[in-house]
C-alpha cells in the first residue's frame, strides 16, 4: 500500500507541476522550450527525409512500404510540434533554423552504406535522440510534456528493425561484427551531437544543468547520459549485437 509521503513523492513539483500558461511567465523557459521544440521539429523532418531515402534501398516492396509508413508517422510528428510553436507565437522555421547545421552534420557523417545499417541507425540512433528528449521531458511544464512524449512514440522502428537484423545476423552471422562497430559510432555520433546542441543553446543548457526552475545538477546531467549509454546496450542485445 502506497504512503502519503511516497505519493507525494511522485507527484510533479516545480515547473512540472504547472502548465504551460503559468510556466511560460518566465522568459528563461519559455526560450528553452522555443529551442527543445525546434530542435525536435527539425529532427522529425530529417527523420522524415532519411527514412523516405532508406526507402530506396529496401530489398523489398513491402519493406520499401514499412519505411514510407514510418516516414509517413515521422511527417506527422514534425507537424505537432511545427503547429505548437505556431500556436504559442513562434515561426517554425526561425526556431528550427539554429539546428540544421548541427542535425544536417549529424547525418551526413552517418549516412548508412547499406539496408542493414540504415535499419540500426533508424533503430540505435533515433533512440538515443529519443531517450535524451524524454529525459528532458520530465522537468517540462505538463501541457509542452505531453506533446514531446506523443511525438517520441515508436512509429514501428524497433519491432521492425530488430526483426530485419537478426534475421540478417542468422543468415549471415559475420554480419554481426560489422554491424557492432556501425553501432558504437552512432552512439558516440549522437552522443556528440547531442552535448553540442545544448552546448550552443544558452537557454537549453540552463535548464539541463539547474538554472531554470527543476533543472539538472551537472551531478544529474552525467547520470542521465549514463541511462542513455545503459538503454543502448540493451537495444544492443536485442539487435543480437555486442556493444
């Protein structure tokens, strides 16, 4: 039976508790969130991109309409967040425009050679981007919360991917090794990117490290990568690869 003090525990306190019209007062936050919500808009529009290209080198006509029904989910996720900065006054295209460089970079130096490592990196790297938003996610006010773990859902990517992958593995088991080593790139790839983001954005880095309302301590920045490296290792093993 739960106590009153362990429920109180779990409830959200500080700029979680609130809403976005009571959270927004504060320039400082609003700003984060004008750039959390732009970086993810631009993200789901390159996903969208990337995937309608890995489309082209699907062995298959139904794995080619598996990777447009993802793309497909991945266009309306962009359109949710193009429309909530739309409706809280900004211009979609000046919020995303700070992030093209970096997510442009991103997946050029990541650009996958094959099916196969284009699976895993729509597996491995779109997760450690999503896993690093849901983290963020939890100190957010609960009106701009619930918008960035709806468009986080999984459009298929993983039930999918692992399903492709360790058929491949079976089939061709020295695949595997190839397969790691492309993995642990994109993890220190996202990894990389993800720190450089926030590192040029003021307002986002604030709120990660405690400036603004419930934020991280530099303590909880390090732990909260540390999840993320510890969530990897087991969509690793679930991929059938070492990590």
């Amino acid at each position: 039976m739960e106590t009153p003090d362990t429920a109180a525990a779990d409830e959200p306190t500080g700029i979680a508790a609130q809403d976005w019209a009571k959270a927004s007062v504060d320039p400082h936050y609003r700003a984060a969130v004008v750039d959390l919500l732009g970086a993810l808009a631009y993200g789901e529009l390159a996903a969208f991109e990337r995937l309608a290209e890995d489309a082209k080198l699907a062995p298959t006509l139904g794995d080619k309409a598996e990777l447009a029904k993802m793309a497909s989910a991945e266009f309306h996720h962009f359109e949710q967040l193009r429309d909530r900065l739309s409706a809280i006054g900004v211009e979609p295209t000046e919020a995303m425009e700070p992030f093209v460089a970096a997510l442009d970079g991103f997946h050029k130096q990541t650009a996958p050679s094959d099916w196969l490592e284009g699976l895993v990196k729509a597996y491995v790297g779109d997760s450690i981007a999503s896993d690093f938003y849901r983290e963020v996610a939890a100190r957010l006010d609960s009106d701009t919360r619930s918008l960035v773990l709806a468009v986080l859902d999984d459009t298929g990517h993983a039930s999918f991917a692992v399903e492709k992958v360790r058929a491949a593995i079976e089939a061709e088991p020295r695949v595997g090794g190839r397969l790691a080593l492309w993995a642990r790139r994109l993890m220190g790839e996202a990894l990389s990117q993800s720190q450089r983001v926030v590192a040029d954005r003021d307002a986002l880095s604030t709120m990660l490290v405690g400036g603004v309302a419930d934020g991280f301590d530099l303590a909880e920045v390090g732990r909260m990568f540390s999840r993320i490296t510890e969530a990897h290792t087991k969509r690793m093993a679930a991929l059938g690869l070492a990590a």
